[in-house]
C-alpha cells in the first residue's frame, strides 16, 4: 500500500516530503500492526482455525503438482500416435464424469481397513494392512518411526488417502486440457526442430512446455482455487470411515471448507462461519492474483 501511494501522481514530483512523510507512516502502521498484532492473534487465534488452515495446505501441495505432473505425462503420451489412444483417453476421463460423492463413497470402502481392496493387496504381498482413512498418524512416522522430528512427519495416511482419490478423479481433466493445448501447437515447429537435429527431450522442454504454458497456467490456477474450496469428497470420506464425525480422525482432514460447515451447522456458529469464509476468500484471491502478476514471467501467448 506504501509502495502504491507513493507511485500516485497526486502528490506531484516536488512535494517529496509529504510523500515520504506518508509512506513512512504507512511502513511504520504497518510493521507496528505486524510485531504486535500477528503474535498475539497467533498465540490467542483459535487453534481449530490454524489446523484447518495448514491441512488446507497439505492438501494444496501434495495434489496440484502431482495431477499436473501426471496429466501432463499422460497427455504427451495420448498426442502421440498409438494405436487406441481414443478408448485410452476415454477411459482416462471416465473419472470425472462421475458422481463426485457417488466415487468418494466406494473410494471410502476401497480404503476401510477391515477387508477394503487396497488392505487385501497389501496382505497379498506380505505387508501389513493399514487404517487409511482412519490414521491421524504422519507418512513420516509411519515410515521411520516416531522419533523423527515434529515438521518431518507430514501430511497424516488419513489425508494421504484423500490425495490420491482427489488426483484420480481430476487426472482426466486435466488430461483432457492439456490434449487440447498440445493440439494448438503448430507442428510446423517440430519439423523445423527435427530437422536442426533436435531430439524427443529437445521438443518437450524447447517447444512443448513453452507453447504449453497458457495451458499449464489455467489448470494451476483453477486447481489451486478448487483445492482450497474443497468439500464434498472429503465430508463423504471423512465421514464414512469415521461413522459420521467430520475431519477425519483428531481432524486431520479437516481443510478450511470443511471447517466453515462444521462451524456453522455443527457448532451453530454463524458469525464465526462467516468470518472463516472471508478469510479463505482473502486467503484464494491473495494467491490468485499473485499467480496473475507471476504469470507474465512464465507464460508464453504467441
């Protein structure tokens, strides 16, 4: 705000002590709002709030990059020609033509400890089953045990499942983008490279990616938006493998939107509710806007 106030042309080129006058009482406003109000409102802030907040971002990391990742493998290799690549893009996308609940609710089953698929193949290669859906526990500690320190334990195997039924479901979205937009690439370029010498990785990273990037940038920006308002899969997981308790267990998936249901139908808590919804409106705008201004160092229109 200082920075803008001080860019307005209002205060004219001469008056440059008012100008820095204001600017400084504007850094001072707000570093004093920063040192004095930020810790206390941690210290004192509810700590439901700052949970739902953090696994809200677990929930952001450990989905967007990964379906990206992977449709953007899938999509490369669908462009491609192979024989049946049409029933292979269908079948990619049958995932999200289905009913959200209806497809979180057998996931839910998939994952229940006592005789669900995935326990069934884990016991079929001699490893232990596991409580999925029903673990507050970290991949980390379930991995090397509980001495690690506190940030390595991760997201909980609650969570963990959660991921991998939301990177199913949109892999065939983004699939799908992303075939268009390589669809939009000239192949006059490829030739062009292929006859300067370039090879398969030259093409992706050279010409692909590039090309690619207005792609890239919608579906981040839609996927990011989307995961921070994510609901309804998780309510039917959460609550299926818990017997109707929302969150998961100790709330380990119990994201900011989750929160904001539980607040107001739940606890009755109205105001509160709406509060939370203004700042997870703060909280998507803040980052989208951000990704507008960083977009113009990345993305490529031409």
């Amino acid at each position: 705000a200082a920075w803008w106030v001080n860019k307005q042309e209002v205060w004219g080129e001469k008056n440059k002590l008012g100008r820095i006058a204001l600017v400084s009482l504007l850094v001072i406003g707000g570093l004093a709002l920063w040192v004095v109000g930020v810790p206390v409102m941690a210290e004192t802030g509810d700590p439901d709030l700052w949970n739902s907040l953090k696994v809200t971002l677990f929930y952001v990391i450990g989905t967007v990059p990964i379906q990206l990742a992977i449709s953007l493998i899938l999509a490369y290799l669908l462009f491609q020609k192979i024989k049946g690549k049409t029933a292979f893009r269908m079948i990619y996308f049958l995932p999200y033509v289905t009913s959200l609940v209806a497809s979180s609710t057998v996931w839910a089953k998939l994952f229940n400890p006592k005789g669900g698929l995935f326990n069934r193949m884990l016991e079929a290669v001699g490893l232990p089953a596991l409580r999925w859906l029903q673990e507050p526990r970290g991949i980390g500690v379930l991995l090397f045990g509980p001495d690690i320190p506190s940030w390595a334990a991760g997201p909980s195997l609650a969570q963990v499942a959660v991921l991998i039924f939301v990177i199913w479901f949109w892999i065939g979205y983004d699939t799908t983008i992303f075939l268009a937009g390589l669809g939009n690439i000239p192949h006059e370029l490829y030739e062009a490279a292929r006859i300067d010498g370039a090879n398969g990785w030259h093409l992706f990273r050279h010409i692909t990616l590039p090309l690619l990037s207005p792609t890239t940038f919608f579906l981040t920006l839609v996927a990011i938006i989307g995961s921070f308002k994510a609901f309804a899969h998780i309510f039917v997981m959460t609550s299926t493998a818990s017997g109707g308790a929302v969150g998961g267990p100790i709330k380990t998936n119990m994201t900011a939107a989750v929160f904001i249901y539980d607040t107001f139908y739940t606890n009755v808590r109205n105001g509160y509710a709406s509060a939370i919804a203004f700042i997870l409106f703060a909280l998507i705008l803040a980052i989208t806007l951000f990704q507008n201004y960083y977009s113009k160092k990345w993305v490529f229109y031409s």
